[in-house]
C-alpha cells in the first residue's frame, strides 16, 4: 500500500489566508448592502409600475428519438427572476420610481403593492421588505462567513502533532 506524503507546508497558510480574505470580504458585502438597509433603512409601501421578467441560462440537451430515427433538440433548466419597475414616496414627499430585482412565490403584476425598505440618503437603494429579499441573503452570507472564518483559523492556528 502507497502512502501519501503530507501537503507542502506553505500550503496551510495560504488557504488559511485565502479562507480570510473570503470571510472579510463576506462581512464587508453584507455591512454595505443589506446591513446599511436594515440599519437605517425607511419604510414605505411601493406599487409596482412594470414587471421584467429574466430568464437564466438554459441547457440544450440531444435527445435520440429510437421510434422515429431523429435527433431533437430539448431546452432544460432555466429559471426565472423578475426586476419590478417600483414607485413610491419617501418621508420627504418625493416619488421615487427605482428597479428592484425580487424573488416571488407567484409572479408579480403591475399594481401589485410591497413594503419598501430604501436609504433616505440614497433612494435608488431600496429592497422589498420580506424574509426572501433581506434576511434570507443575509443568513447565507453569514453561514459562508462563518465557515470562512472558522476554516482560516483552523487552518491557521493548526499546530504540527509532535510524533
């Protein structure tokens, strides 16, 4: 039986301080995005004006038809996210009318109305107010953050065991 030699020394550090930079990195996107929202965000109720619909990418896959002979082509995968064209007024008196990319249980329509999280010194900053909008990215970004953190200080903390 081979036995397999222990990785390079450097490498420990390096994915140590990579796992870091990621975590860092983590913690700044969620202070600047939805932290500031949360922190000092605005409550106001928006309509929806237009309804955007985004399509991801989808696969082509060729598929043999064995009764027929023939080769089609299928189109599989592929989901859909809607930008809202979104109109309201902020606590100064003044209409608003911003892009908010959302994800919806059901597809939303024009008149549709939401709570409205937005910057007061940045209107253009705004969020549906909903778990699936503010918290859930929230809760993954501080998962990864976490398990970036805690893998780099393992890494990096990790001592030889004496033989």
């Amino acid at each position: 039986m081979k036995s397999t030699s222990p990785p390079p020394r450097w490498m420990r550090p390096f994915f140590g301080t990579l796992l870091l930079l990621c975590g860092l990195g983590c913690i700044a996107s969620l202070v600047s995005k939805e932290g500031r929202l949360l922190a000092s965000g605005q409550r106001t109720e928006g309509v929806v004006e237009e309804v955007i619909e985004k399509h991801s990418r989808t696969t082509t896959d060729r598929v043999y038809d064995s009764k027929t002979g023939t080769t089609r082509y299928v189109k599989r995968g592929g989901g859909v996210t809607y930008d809202m064209m979104m109109r309201f007024t902020t606590a100064g008196g003044k209409s608003e009318l911003t892009k908010i990319s959302a994800m919806f249980y059901n597809v939303p329509k024009v008149g549709d109305k939401h709570p409205i999280l937005y910057l007061a010194s940045n209107p253009k900053v705004a969020k549906v107010e909903s778990f699936r909008q503010l918290w859930a990215p929230m809760l993954v970004g501080l998962t990864v953050t976490t398990l970036s953190l805690g893998g780099a200080f393992w890494l990096l903390r990790r001592r030889k065991k004496p033989r």
